[in-house]
C-alpha cells in the first residue's frame, strides 16, 4: 500500500503536472531510495548554513515550478567551495521565473547512470537502466526491462550494458557497489508498481554510483493527466 506520504505529495503537484525536486527526492526517500544529504532553502543565510552543516563543495539547484530541464538553463551549479561563490549563485537564481528555492546538497562523485520508467500504453510500466548523467543522449547504452523487476533482473540489464566492465571493474580498477544499485533498480521497480496509475514516466538521473554506494542525485517525476 502507498505511503500516505507519497500519495500527498502527489496530490500537491496534481495542477503543476510534474514534482519538484524536492518533493521527488523526499518521496523517493519515503520510498526507501538513496538520495543525497540536501536542504532546501529560501534565503542566502539559510543556504550559507545549510552548506557548512553538509560541508563544502556542495551543488546548487534552482528550485521553479518554470524550470523542468535546470541543466539547460545553468540552474545547477556544481563545486561550490565558499559562502561568496554560494552567494553569486543563489543571486542569479532568485532572477528565475517563478524562484521558489534553491536546493544545497553534497556533492557526489562516481559513475552516472540513469533509472528511468514510463507507463506504456501497450505493455504497462517498463524500466530503462543505462549510463546517464547530460550525456545518455550521445551513449545511447540502456537495457530495458518490463516491471515488476526482480534482483536478477536487475542484474541482467546491468550486465547488458555494453559498458557493465566500467560498472563491475577491470584492468585494476573498482567497480561500483553492484549491490546497492540492483537494490535501487528493484525499489524503484516497486514504488513504479504502485505509482503507475498515478504517473506518466520517472527519471532518476543521474545516479551517481561509486564502490562504496549509490544513490539519486536528481530525479523528475512527471504525474498522469489521467491520475485520480
């Protein structure tokens, strides 16, 4: 059964179409998916103190109901080392259409990949693996599955990546936590399971996976127009 949680939140971006960022990464994690140490923020002093409670650098992300794609509007700023550089950015930001925050969050490193999902007409929920991050357009590696996922189902499409060297390791070098990235494909299959009447598609990407965890760096959840 859904969380009531997650079935508010919902509900709150009935009209807007599409979760904030936010609001995406907090139902994820009532989900009981990995996602960053983050704060969202409203004014300078708070990001200042949100950002040496996490520890520099920290990432900077505009928060608008206006702003679906932040990347191609430079509403994610990545290093951030200090409070002044802090301030510049969240200066700029709050000239953004319809600035409704700023996320300050740690700052990951690690291979990205991409989870993503859409509710086929045809065939009901299916879910994409594939490395991700502003390039999954240009290496066009997915392996795509129909939900509900099992752990071995995971591990397949992770093993059918033409790049799942770089993810398990080679020639001397670490792969990622495999274990924690089947787990985040099988939730994500789960809470997909229960949304999918509810939702459109959901992106998780990137997912910034290292040897030692992996976790949802950003995420877009995109509502039905249908949904109840």
């Amino acid at each position: 059964m859904l969380n009531r949680e997650i079935k508010k939140i919902l509900r709150e971006f009935k009209e807007t179409g599409w979760v904030l960022e936010p609001d995406a990464k907090r139902l994820l994690n009532l989900a009981g998916l990995p996602v960053p140490e983050y704060a969202r923020v409203s004014s300078l002093d708070a990001a200042v103190e949100a950002a040496e409670s996490i520890g520099y650098p920290v990432v900077a992300k505009v928060v608008s109901p206006r702003v679906l794609h932040k990347s191609e509007l430079g509403g994610v700023i990545v290093g951030i080392d200090s409070a002044a550089k802090l301030e510049k950015v969240f200066q700029r930001f709050i000239t953004i259409d319809e600035f409704a925050g700023m996320i300050v969050e740690e700052m990951l490193t690690g291979k990205e990949l991409i989870i993503g999902a859409k509710i086929d007409f045809q065939f009901g929920p299916v879910i994409l693996l594939g490395i991700g991050g502003t390039a999954v357009e240009i290496y066009q590696d997915t392996s795509i599955r129909m939900a509900p996922l099992t752990q071995k189902d995971a591990l397949s499409m992770i093993n059918n990546l033409k790049a799942h060297q770089m993810l398990t390791g080679y020639r001397g070098s670490k792969g990622v936590n495999i274990e924690q990235l089947t787990d985040i494909v099988v939730k994500f299959s789960d809470l997909l399971m229960e949304l999918n009447d509810m939702v459109a598609s959901i992106d998780l990407n990137p997912v910034i996976c290292s040897y030692k965890r992996c976790v949802v760096a950003d995420a877009r959840i995109m509502l039905s127009s249908d949904k109840s």
